[in-house]
C-alpha cells in the first residue's frame, strides 16, 4: 500500500484521465464495433485505419505499412 501510494505521489495516477463513455456515444461515433479493435491515428487525430480483432502474426506488416502511412 506504501509503495503505490509513493508512486502514484510521485508519477500520478494513470487512470485520472480515462473519460466514461456510458452510453456508447464515442464508441459509435467512430464507427467501434467492440473489443479487441485497434486503431492507427494520423497527428491529426484522422482515424486511418480501424483492426477489428487480435492482431496476428502474418497481420504485423500490414498494419505497421497503415503506421508508416499515417506517418506521412
């Protein structure tokens, strides 16, 4: 207990930050289907690519082309 209330002192909670969205609104207003989805966000915050599922293996290098692209 100590030791995590040091930590939190000293890096803040991580969680503090985390918004509700209890009604689903985000989730449907960027088109979510649920869990496991991952996202690539352009600097611009422009969804460029939605996963829906885990990621697999063979997958890694299309989605890390989808990173690069957003990159650009």
């Amino acid at each position: 207990q100590e030791d995590l209330q040091a930590f939190l002192a000293r890096n803040g909670n991580p969680y503090a930050r985390i918004g509700a969205d209890d009604v689903s609104a985000v989730q449907l207003a960027i088109g979510s289907s649920g869990v496991p989805e991952s996202f690539v966000i352009d600097g611009k915050g422009v969804i460029r690519y939605q996963h829906i599922g885990d990621i697999r293996p063979e997958q890694v290098p299309m989605i890390l082309a989808k990173l690069r692209e957003a990159a650009e």
